[in-house]
C-alpha cells in the first residue's frame, strides 16, 4: 500500500520550488500556527530578510503593532482555516522597519482527510499604487475644501452686498419721487444710470447668490419631466405671449433628479431661447428628450440668432456673454448656473449651433 504521508510531504516539498523564482509575489509556506517554513524570492526581495533569516519564526512579525492589538494576523488565519480564503489590504513591517502596502491572500491547505495542514500566503506589494491613491484622495481633498471656501466668500460676499445694493435703489426710488420737481433733465437722466446700475448689480448678486445655493436641497426624488416643463411655461406666460414663440414639447421622462436645480435648468435653457430670437422671426421651440447609453438626454432647439462656432464652449463660463446689454440683457451667469446644475446630476451639457440658424441645447443627467 502507498504511504499517504510520503506523497503529501513530497508534495509539500516539491510546491516552493514551483514558487521559487517568482519574485513580483512573496510566497510563504505558514504551518498550522503561522510559522514560516518557506520563503521564495519575491519574499526576499518585497519583505527584506533571506530564507535563511526568517524560516522558523512567526508570520505576525510583518504585522504593524495596530494591527497585532487588532488581532488581524490571527483573523485571517482563522479565517483561512474556515472559509479556505481570507483577503486583505494593508500596511506590513520590512525588515528596515518601513512599510510597504501589502495585497495579500492567504489560501488554506489539506491533506487527504481534508484537515487544515498549513497555510498559503500570496503577498504583492503595492506601495507605489496605494501612495498614488493616497496622493490622489489627498488632492481631491484640498480641492474640496478650497472649493467650498470660494462657494462660502461667495455666498457671503453676495449676501452681504444685496443689503447695501436695496438701500441704494430705495433711495433713488425716493428721490425720483420726492425730488422730480427739483430735478432738472442732467439729474433726472444721472439718476436713471443710478438706477438701471443699481439694479443690474442687484440681478448679478442674485445670480451669484443663486449659484452657490445650488446642489444644497441635496434630495433626489421622481420628477416627471412633462409636468415641470408645462408648469414653467405656465410661468413663462407673458414672455412667451410679448415675443409669440411657438413652444413644442415631445414626450419627456420620469427621472430621479435635485426638482428646483431641474427647474432652474429648464427655465434658463427655455428662456435663454425666447431672449436670443431674430428679431423678423416667430420663434419655435422644441423640448424633447432621447434615451441614451448614459441616461436620458435632453435638448432645448430653437431658431433663434445661433452662435459662432468659436463661442460653443465659452458661454458656458461664468460672465461670458456674446452681445453687449443694449442687444440682449442679461449677467452671464445663467449657462454656468445650467452647467453647475448638470455636474451635480453627473451630466454633460453642450451645444450645437449654426450662426444665423438657431442653436440646440443639449443636457444629459447621467445614468441612475
Ligand atoms: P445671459 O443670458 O445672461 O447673457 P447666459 O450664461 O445664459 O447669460 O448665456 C451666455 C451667452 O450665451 C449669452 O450672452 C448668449 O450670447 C449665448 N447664448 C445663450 N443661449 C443662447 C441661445 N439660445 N441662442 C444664442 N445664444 C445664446
């Protein structure tokens, strides 16, 4: 008869030369209790100490002292020994005593009989893609933070100002009133720059102030497209009348969306078409939306003035704006506002346009 435990321990001893010349893994052989009785190149090279240093001792010792109070070495043997795997991420000790990011898998073995008989521990050090991660997310971090402190000044500094700003037009208001008499024509004529000045400045403000308030409701819930369009035109009612734009709405989606952000983003798009209309031409409107790849996509097309091919990406920028106010009125902020909006929705906006020929505005929400 076969001697079962000659085979199993040729075969014991025949698996770390297989393992030997591997050197981007750290192959150990652990016994029962996590004592080393093999160690191949790579463990060499990743971990620092021979074979002829480390046999013998104990796989805790690659452990940082956090960890060995965790009692985490002994976890994933524990857990090795009853699930066959255990996987983990983290921190291990070289032989200088710096650290190096191990990804290690430590997979149980057996013998015929199907008891735990050792371990093995599959180690791949992944230092520079963890510190790459860390450099990242540290980054991002700052990013945030000086992110929100620009949206905090902002706020603040808009805030602050609307005060100031409503004094001034309330007492123009009152010396319009109050004083006409008084006034002769330079004075009145000086008082209408106050006033329009004053005004614009409120409407920036406003804008700004509307800008950092964005993303703040923070509450995804259902909105049916078709019903918020049709409520906004509701309220779009005199301007659409003044200019006679014709309005088409095609068959619009349910969707989980910020509602207010998703107002603000229609109403900008819808009026921003009504606004540049050619002057000799009804303006028409078209609402629609198609199911992409990445979610739904909408698009405002109108056949207004258009926009110069070298403009497209500009205008989403804040302030940027194509006409002088004696044309068109308006801040520049509303397109930027529109972007903020589609980013916090994880979308794209952009547009297609033909100078001359109107332009389509394109938005998508991105997938959920
Ligand atoms: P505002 O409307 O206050 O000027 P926006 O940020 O909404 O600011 O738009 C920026 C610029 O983009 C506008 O000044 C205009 O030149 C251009 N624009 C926006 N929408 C349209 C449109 N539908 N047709 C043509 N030009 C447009």
């Amino acid at each position: 008869m076969k001697d079962t435990t000659s085979t199993l321990t040729d075969k014991f001893r025949e698996t770390p030369k297989i393992f030997d010349e591997i050197e981007d893994y750290a192959i150990i052989l652990l016994d029962v209790n996590g004592n080393i009785i093999n160690w191949n190149r790579g463990a060499e090279r990743i971990k620092g100490y021979s074979a002829y240093e480390i046999l013998g001792k104990n796989f805790r010792q690659f452990y940082t002292q956090k960890d060995l109070d965790f009692g985490k070495p002994d976890m994933l043997i524990e857990k090795a020994r009853n699930e066959g795997k255990a996987i983990d991420e983290g921190w291990r000790i070289k032989k200088d005593g710096s650290a190096f990011w191990g990804s290690v898998t430590i997979t149980a073995r057996h013998n015929d009989l199907g008891e735990v008989i050792g371990f093995i521990k599959v180690t791949r050090d992944l230092t520079e893609r963890k510190r790459a991660e860390e450099a990242l997310l540290k980054h991002t971090r700052e990013i945030e933070i000086k992110n929100k402190e620009l949206e905090q000044y902002t706020y603040i500094a808009s805030h602050d100002l609307q005060e100031p700003i409503r004094t001034v037009i309330n007492f123009v208001e009152l010396l319009n009133s109050e004083y006409e008499e008084k006034l002769d024509e330079n004075a009145k004529l000086y008082m209408s720059f106050i006033s329009e000045a004053s005004h614009r400045m409120s409407n920036l403000v406003k804008g700004l102030l509307d800008f950092t308030r964005i993303g703040n409701t923070k509450q995804l819930v259902t909105v049916n497209c078709n019903k918020l369009v049709e409520s906004l035109l509701q309220d779009l009612e005199v301007k659409i009348s003044e200019s006679k734009a014709e309005i088409i709405v095609g068959d619009l989606p349910e969707i989980k969306a910020y509602e207010p952000e998703l107002i603000s983003l229609f109403l900008n798009l819808i009026t921003n078409a009504i606004k540049f209309r050619k002057n000799d031409v009804t303006p028409k409107i078209k609402i629609t939306s198609k199911l992409e790849k990445d979610g739904w996509h909408f698009s405002v097309k109108d056949n207004g003035i258009g926009i110069k091919e070298r403009y497209l990406s500009k205008i989403f920028v804040m302030f940027q704006r194509l006409h002088s106010r004696s044309e068109f009125d308006g801040t520049g902020i509303g397109l930027a506002y529109c972007k903020k909006i589609v980013d916090l929705h994880n979308g794209r906006i952009w547009v297609e346009s033909e100078f001359g020929n109107g332009s389509n505005f394109f938005f998508s929400l991105g997938a959920k």
